[in-house]
C-alpha cells in the first residue's frame, strides 16, 4: 500500500512489517506531520509485531542531527527500539530503523533478520536520541 503520511487516517485496519518514511524536506528538516502524535500512533497501530519502520533522514549540520535525534526518541516512544545506519557513500544521510516489539509466528523478529544483514555491510549502533 503507497500512502501519503498526512492520511494516516485511511490506513484504517490494515497492518504492515515495513513502513518506509522518506522523511526529510528540500530543506532537511523532518515533516512536521511526521513528527505529530496522531501520525507515530497510526504508525505504530500498523505495523505487526517484529515489524519495522525505516526513515530515511538527512543528517549533515548540527541543525539535522539535532532534529535526527529528536525524530529518534519519537520513534522510540511510538514504536520501539531504535537504530541508526550510517549510509556509505551518503554520509550526510542516516536511516533510522524502529523495531516493533514482538516476533512473526515461527521466525525471528524482522528487525533482528535486517539488523543482522545489514550488520555486516556498515555500522549499526543503537540509537542514542
């Protein structure tokens, strides 16, 4: 499903493993209704157990990681855990990984299979917003 962030409403009842933010404007910043608790509350409404949501952010002034961290801690709250990835080749953009809590039947958590993964291609650390 491709949904405008703004519309969290229509999502309805639907539920997701992966959500994908491309979260930040022409000037950097995070979307202000990306930051408001209605959307995070839609979000985390949606999303399965073990499921995740990965935002893309940019990240090159004070000003950005300033505004990264907060977006973080508001992840944090809505969703669960957090993790940042430092994008080689983009070292002015970060992805945020937020772990839904919980396991799918008869597998590991999704965001334990893409941390693993990704663990391997670039550093991982646990988001400390």
């Amino acid at each position: 499903m491709l949904a405008d962030a703004a519309e969290a409403d229509a999502w309805g009842r639907a539920a997701f493993d992966l959500a994908l933010l491309d979260a930040y404007d022409g000037r950097g910043d995070v979307p202000a209704h990306l930051q408001r608790e209605p959307f995070l509350e839609g979000l985390s409404r949606v999303l399965r157990p073990g499921g995740f949501a990965l935002a893309n952010l940019w990240n090159g002034s004070d000003r950005a990681r300033a505004e990264c961290a907060r977006f973080a801690a508001k992840l944090r709250a809505a969703v669960g855990r957090v993790y940042v990835l430092r994008v080689a080749g983009h070292e002015q953009n970060v992805i945020l990984l937020a772990c839904r809590p919980g396991e799918r039947q008869g597998s590991e958590s999704t965001c334990d299979t893409i941390r693993s993964c990704a663990s391997s291609l670039t550093e991982w650390s646990e988001c400390e917003a």
